[in-house]
C-alpha cells in the first residue's frame, strides 16, 4: 500500500527536511512516529526538501507499508507520536505510479516579512524582521520581470548542484497585509536558495535604493554576485506541491490565503 500525507512543520528546531547523522531533522521525526504506527521500518520520500530552519504549511511525502491500517488510524497515531512543531493534516492512499517528488508538476513557497521599525519577539524565528519601509509596488514591478522560463542562474547558490538552471515561474506576486510583506512564488523547480536570493534582490527595490528594471538585468546577466543577499531561512514556508488532477487528495488548504488574503 502506498500511503501519501500532507505535512506541516515549523522548521525551527530542524537540521532540514533530509536526514542527517545525530541531527535532528524533519524526516528523521516523520520516519520514527510512523515505524511505531506500523510496528515496521517506514521511510519516506518527501516532494521538497526543505534547509535549516524553513518551515512548511503543506509538505507532501508518500512511504509503503502493508500495515494494516485505515488513514485515520495512520493520521492519529502518527500525530500521537510525533513532537507538538510537526503535524500530519491529511493521509491518503495512492495508486502505485505516485511518487511526492517525481509526479509534482510545480511547487510554491511563501516568504513572511515584518516590516516594522520594532523587531518582534514572537516573530523571531516565523518572519524576517525588516526595519525599513517597503514599497510592495516597486517589488512587484522588478517580480513581473521574472515571470515565465528563464535561465535562474543569478538566483543560485554557490553550492548548488543542479545540471539544468532554467526554470519556469508561473507567479510572483508581492502584497502588502498590515506590517507584513508577502511574497508568493509559484515554478515548476527551484533551484537551491532561489527563493531567498530573489527576495533579497526585490528588498533593496522596494526601498527605492534600484530600480525595478535592474533585476532585469540581473537576470540576464547570469552572475550571482550581481544579486540582493540572500534573506535569512526563517520567514520561508515551503506551501504547496501541485500535481496532476488524477492524483486527487480530496480538500486541500491554503493557510497563508486564509491569514494574508489580498485585500
């Protein structure tokens, strides 16, 4: 039996999504509850994984298991077992050809912003404090520059190790909703800390210190030193992994839709 769940986690305490010797990390949690609901060894394999310290509204992960057990029991006895910072929100069985990473046709993330002259201390590991004023329609001016297939170079880290850096982005949108700044990126890959590389490249133009053009040119120029500083992990949430309409999951939330709706 193929078993795929819907999982949300605060990455705050977490070395990763990925396993890591003597570092606790999100799948070695996952791995642990679910083995004792299956009295087996369970190993998962998850849509994205996540670095240090990101956190997820809806991480999707599928394992197999010829436990028998309905995906209430799956759903409860896991949540029972694992620590209150993560959580099971949906269980569904799957046919055979699924797979959470190999059959998502896009992905989107959401990175939080405090913009606010006074940092938060409840804040402090869920959104990226930002002192100075944001202007969100310069931001989504320089965003609509890197809308649809380009070649992300600018926007990779040193390390990272993909073959291919052209990807397509289907949204990125920057919204504004009280003192904080919310930027929602939707593309069909990522490449390693591309999210946070292009937020820290709208920051300064939201200031007003560049113009919205020069991402543009950023983007055409391939060059990663050309780029913003890459903004911190901790006000990014890995939101949803979409897949083909025949993998049918049943109903499915957006909390950030729900908490941060557009005016």
């Amino acid at each position: 039996m193929k078993i795929a769940m819907g999982v949300e986690y605060d990455g705050s305490a977490y070395y990763g999504f990925q396993f890591q010797e003597n570092l606790p990390t999100v799948q070695q949690a996952l791995e642990s509850a679910l083995s004792r609901v299956a009295n087996h060894s369970i190993r998962v394999i998850c849509a994205g994984r996540t670095d240090t310290g990101v956190h997820a509204v809806e991480q999707v992960i599928h394992f197999e298991s010829n436990a028998q057990r309905s995906t209430r029991a799956w759903l409860l006895g896991a949540n029972t077992n694992l620590p209150r910072d993560i959580s099971i929100r949906w269980v569904c069985e799957m046919p055979s050809d699924f797979h959470a990473r190999f059959s998502a046709i896009s992905r989107s993330y959401y990175y939080l912003i405090y913009n606010n002259e006074v940092r938060s201390a409840l804040l402090r590991n869920k959104a990226y404090w930002y002192c100075r004023p944001l202007n969100t329609e310069f931001m989504q001016k320089a965003a609509h520059y890197l809308f649809g297939t380009h070649d992300f170079t600018s926007f990779r880290s040193s390390g990272c190790q993909a073959k291919k850096t052209v990807r397509t982005i289907t949204d990125l949108s920057v919204f504004r909703k009280n003192e904080f700044v919310i930027c929602h990126i939707q593309s069909d890959g990522f490449l390693h800390h591309m999210v946070r590389n292009i937020v820290g490249t709208l920051l300064p133009v939201g200031e007003g210190l560049q113009p919205a053009e020069g991402v543009k040119e950023i983007l055409d120029g391939c060059d990663r030193r050309k780029a913003g500083v890459m903004v911190p992990a901790h006000g990014l949430y890995l939101n949803k992994i979409n897949y083909p309409e025949h993998f049918c999951f049943g109903k499915r939330r957006d909390f950030f839709l729900t908490c941060f709706e557009k005016a």
